[in-house]
C-alpha cells in the first residue's frame, strides 16, 4: 500500500470519526431539551455514547481492511484475539447489557456488591462507580471515597439493593428495662414514638410492599411497628422492629431513642432502664511459708 493511500484512508477514517462525535453530540444536546426523566435521560445518553464507539470501531477496522471479505477475515480475527486477550473486559461489557435490560441497579440506588456499600453515581460501560458508605464511619452516611466496581461482578456474587423494587428496610432498637418498671406505661411510651416518627414510613411502606407481593412469589409481611419483649437475668428486654427509609436510617434512630429517653426519665421512676453491674471482690488470704532451712 502506498503512502498516497494509507493517508487517504486514515483521513475517510478521521472524517467519519469526527461525523459520529458531532452526530453524537446533537442527539445527546437533544436528549437534554426533550427527556425529562433523570433516569431515562441517563440511559439514552449511556447507549447513543455505546453506538458511537462500535460504529468507530467497526469503521476503523473496515477502513483499513479494504473490501468486504477481507474485513470479514479482520473482524473476525480481532474477535477471537480479544475475547481470548480481554475475558474480564468482555465479562464486564455483558455485565453494563444485563444490569440495564434487567434493572439489577440504576444511578442513585443504593446497593452492596462485592462487599463494597454506597450509592451508585454512575453506570459505565466496562465499571459501576460507588459513592461509599460505612467503613470507618458506623452509621449509614458517605465517608468520602469515590468506588469503581467492575461490572463483571454481577456475575460473580450477589448484589444487594436497599432501593429497587422497596425502598425501606427493617429495623430495630433494644430497650434493656428493669423488672420493677411499668411495662404497660413502657408499651404507651415505645408507641407515642413510633406514632410520632413511624406512621407515615408504614403508609409508605405498605403501598410498595403491595406491589411487591403482586410482582414476587412473596407473602404479605407485617408492615406496622411492632414490640414486644422477653425476659433474660438481668432485666426485660423490649425489642421494637419497624420499617424505615434506607436513607433515614440512622436519623430515625436518633429520634426514637431520644423521645423515649425523655419520657423514661419524666416518669417519675415507674420506668428505668436496667444496665449490668459487675463487683468486684477481693481475693482470698494467702499464707506463704519460707523454709529458712534451705531444704
């Protein structure tokens, strides 16, 4: 191949990369104006971005190929290297198709996948990026590191969503309370929390639990606060189990535990919380008797 021809090829190659960005660019300009839904302006963007590298692609292969079979040849010949060359990125390419044809996660989900926990910000072709939660930092909130998964491990573990299909989780809180208490007044004082903070979680919650029973093979849980409580050696332990926003998590804690401390302390003493009291004794007399002898 002559000079004259390798630069007239890798100029029709340059022209029609530079047609498809600009091409690109418009429908994405467009994708702005028109889609207002934020997830489904997300993914349109994410395929017309795919389409443009695979017509870059297959146009550079068959620039520089000539005709029709000897790009056949070429093709498949560059398919076979780099499925063999680049198994994890194939893997990962599969992973981007399955994770928006079957909606495993979408941008703004929270999720746990590869033991890694946080938000998802974005979907590439080839890596899903976390914004990460937990870690050092104990309670559900960002503790500052930006993550990039494959997405290759779809395939390779499970992956847990907070926010799909149901957006709330189940939670708890323990109240440890003496045997001389009140209970009944404790059961009064649990429930002006929970009506105060968790009834309108249970609205909520119960409207997309419905859909979930209609769309799994799945029976219809208990959606309400629910208390109860059990006697150990120490004390009556009341366990309060309800549902919350998976974002909300720690900040309903907060408020809960904070009202009914209020309310325990403001009864007068007919409720104390009970706590483990561990006394130490002394050690027993020691006698040491020293043979002088040197027997």
């Amino acid at each position: 191949m002559e000079a004259s021809d390798l630069l007239l090829q890798l100029g029709g190659f340059v022209f029609w990369v530079i047609l498809i960005l600009v091409v690109s660019s418009l429908i994405t300009r467009n994708v702005n104006k028109r889609v207002k839904d934020n997830s489904a302006r997300y993914r349109t963007k994410k395929i017309v971005r795919f389409i443009s590298y695979v017509l870059i692609g297959l146009i550079g292969i068959f620039s520089f190929t000539g005709n029709m079979e000897q790009f056949g040849l070429s093709l498949g010949l560059i398919t076979a290297g780099l499925a063999f060359a680049l198994q994890e990125v194939i893997l990962s390419l599969f992973g981007w198709v399955i994770i928006f044809t079957t909606n495993s996660y979408s941008p703004g989900d929270r999720i746990e996948i590869n033991g890694i926990k946080g938000d998802v910000i974005d979907i590439g072709v080839t890596k899903t990026t976390l914004m990460e939660i937990g870690e050092w930092v104990k309670s559900d909130n960002y503790n500052g590191r930006i993550v990039q998964i494959s997405n290759s491990f779809i395939f390779k573990g499970p992956v847990r969503n907070y926010s799909s299909d149901f957006p709330f989780v189940w939670d708890e809180i323990i109240l440890p309370i003496t045997f001389n208490s009140d209970l009944k007044l404790v059961e009064k004082i649990v429930k002006k929390a929970t009506d105060e903070f968790l009834l309108d979680y249970a609205k909520f919650a119960k409207e997309n639990w419905e859909v979930m029973v209609k769309k799994y093979l799945i029976e219809n849980a208990n959606i309400e606060p629910n208390l109860m409580f059990v006697l150990n050696d120490n004390w009556v332990e009341f366990t309060l189990r309800y549902v919350v926003d998976y974002k909300k998590r720690g900040a309903t804690k907060h408020k809960l535990f904070n009202d009914i401390y209020n309310s325990v302390m403001n009864s007068d003493g007919k409720v104390s919380f009970a706590s483990a009291t561990f006394e130490l004794v002394g050690m027993p007399e020691l006698k040491v008797k020293i043979d002088k002898s040197g027997n």
